[in-house]
C-alpha cells in the first residue's frame, strides 16, 4: 500500500489555527499528525483535540525515512511544514522518491496542502517585521540611531526618484522606487511608536488614512457620521469628485482659503501649479498676471498656466526637458571617433 504523506503548509502572516475546511479534515482523519516542536500551530491543534507527534529536524534524511517508513504505511501521515518551508525536509522527500524501488505502490505518495492563505497586503506584515527587528536591540546600529529629523533627506530623494521613475515609464525601476518609498513610510512609523509621551506605529497610520478615504468618498461607501455634505446628489465626474473632496478637506480643517495647506516648500514651478490648480478647483478665478507685470517671474507662471491648460505638469516638462539636456552635455563631452 502506498504511503499518503500530507505536507501542510500554513500562511505565516495569517493567525495559527485559521485553517481551510480541507486543512481542518485532512487534520482530524490523519492516522498521524506530526510536527516540530514550537510549531505555531500544535496549541491550536491540540485544543481541538488533534495529538501531534513532536519530531526532530536536524537530520532532514532521517527525518524523510522516518514520515515514510514502515510505521507509517498504512494510514495518511501529515507533517506541518514550518513557517520556513522546511526546504531541507523537502529535498530529503524528493531522495526517497527518487530511490525508491520501481514498482507498483512503492513510492511514497506525497502531496502539499495549503491550510491557509495569504491576503492581498499581507507581505506588509514582513515589512513591518523586518523593520522591527532593524530597530530592536540586536538589530542594525545605523537603523537604531535613525529619527525622523534624519530620515527627512531620504524621504525626499526616494519620492523624486519615484518621480523619475514614473517619468521615464521604467516600470521595474518604479517597482523598486515604491519599496523605497514604502520602506520610509514603514520606518517614520516605527520610530513614533517608541515615543514615549505619544506612541503611534503603522496600525494608526493605516486606520487614519482608510478612515480619511471612507469619508471624505460617501459616492461610493456612503454617507458617514462625519461626512460633511456638499451637495444633495452624489458626484458623478472626476471634476465633481476632486471639487468634494477639497470642500470636505477644508471644512475638517477649518481653512478660509483655497490656497490654505498648499507647502510653500515646494518646488516653484509645482507650487504655481498646484495654487493654480486649488483656486480653479475652488471656483475662485484669479487672473495670472500679463507678461511683464513681474518680470521674469510673470512669465514663468504664464507658462505653468499654458501648461494647466494642454493638461501638461510644467515641472514634469522641465525635468524632462533637463534630462535631455544633460544628455547632450554627456554627448558633447564624449571623445571623438576618428572617421576610419
């Protein structure tokens, strides 16, 4: 009779004990469940009344002849695959197949069992780990002397190199460049949580921006407590949409202008776009000034408002406009070819 091994695997960003239907049986009509010890899943199990046969691990081989051998070859053996993957354990079944004699039924029938399995975001919860354990005693000296004062820098270089990434349409690098900038989010969060008058840590900052989202959208999960209505019919166009959410934004925080939370910090063709952008979303017209009226100035923010008006971001334009620029000067800089 061939031996039916199970190897369970189990989502280690998902609590223990959250198991498939499927897991769940294979668990309660196995002939032996085994595991090794401080497996995170054998309290859970043994609750429900599942005996766990706790094994060694530090001889994969070993451990491969014994879920195979003779003792079990007549009921269905389930290991607990370790938040790991037991990789060696794996390599050391795969031997016993291979050697195994070739006939009928004599080779070990071996399966994996997925017993739970990850939700979408649930590699956050590495993130969050890592940077934990980057931060915590024992960890990385240069992650643990960090604070937000001297992660400022490097916020602001990954969101330009983000930027760069999305302007040069290199969808590998943008990959890369969000980690990053994700990676800042992850450690700003971290170190607020070892503040000692008023911790908060990533848990927060994710509820206040869901809480933020939900309502200042009531179009799509309806109207909420704190919701501040604008209209009595939803909005319908992305125009109505982006005009809501800034009536709702300055009505929370209490601004008297369209203009109000603007960063004067920055960059100043992004400045005069994003003014010129907030009074047109506000219904407030405003004249750009005629060129001359200001010099040099007056022209630039002519520009800016002929760019608004192609549906062009000038900054976006300029930086284009200089990578190209610095790609002639490498250009002109490159020593001659003799003709041949």
């Amino acid at each position: 009779m061939t031996c039916r091994l199970v190897l369970l695997s189990t989502s280690p960003r998902v609590a223990p004990g959250l198991l498939t239907g499927r897991a769940w049986s294979t668990l309660r009509s196995a002939g032996s469940v085994r595991a090794a010890e401080g497996h995170p899943l054998l309290t859970h199990l043994a609750a429900d009344g599942i005996r766990v046969q706790v094994e060694d691990t530090t001889d994969p081989p070993a451990l491969a002849g014994r879920l195979t051998g003779s003792s079990a070859q007549h009921s269905c053996v389930v290991w607990l695959l370790g938040p790991d993957g037991d990789a060696g354990l794996r390599e050391a079944l795969r031997a016993v197949i291979d050697d195994a004699v070739p006939e009928p039924g004599s080779a070990p029938d071996v399966v994996v069992l997925a017993g739970s399995f990850d939700l979408p975001g649930a590699r956050l919860l590495d993130l969050v780990a890592t940077m934990d354990r980057l931060r915590s005693p024992g960890g990385c000296p240069w992650d643990a002397q960090q604070t937000h004062t001297s992660l400022a820098t490097y916020l602001l270089e990954e969101t330009y190199e983000t930027l760069e990434a999305i302007e040069t349409a290199d969808r590998t690098h943008l990959r890369e460049e969000l980690g990053d900038l994700l990676l800042q989010v992850v450690f700003h969060s971290r170190i607020a949580a070892e503040d000692p008058a008023d911790p908060w840590s990533v848990d927060e900052v994710a509820d206040d921006i869901v809480e933020k989202l939900v309502r200042r959208h009531p179009h799509v999960f309806g109207a909420t407590s704190t919701s501040t209505p604008t209209s009595t019919s939803a909005p319908t166009t992305a125009e109505d949409v982006e005009a809501s959410w800034h009536l709702r934004k300055a009505a929370e925080k209490g601004r008297s202008s369209a203009v109000d939370g603007v960063p004067p910090a920055l960059p100043a063709l992004s400045l005069a776009a994003k003014l010129m952008h907030r009074a047109r979303s506000h219904g407030v017209e405003v004249p750009v000034p005629e060129a001359g009226d200001d010099g040099l100035g007056s022209r630039l923010l002519l520009l800016v408002a002929e760019a608004q008006s192609a549906g062009l971001d000038a900054e976006a334009e300029l930086r284009a406009t200089a990578r190209r620029y610095a790609d002639r000067v490498r250009a002109a800089e490159a020593p001659a070819v003799d003709a041949p």
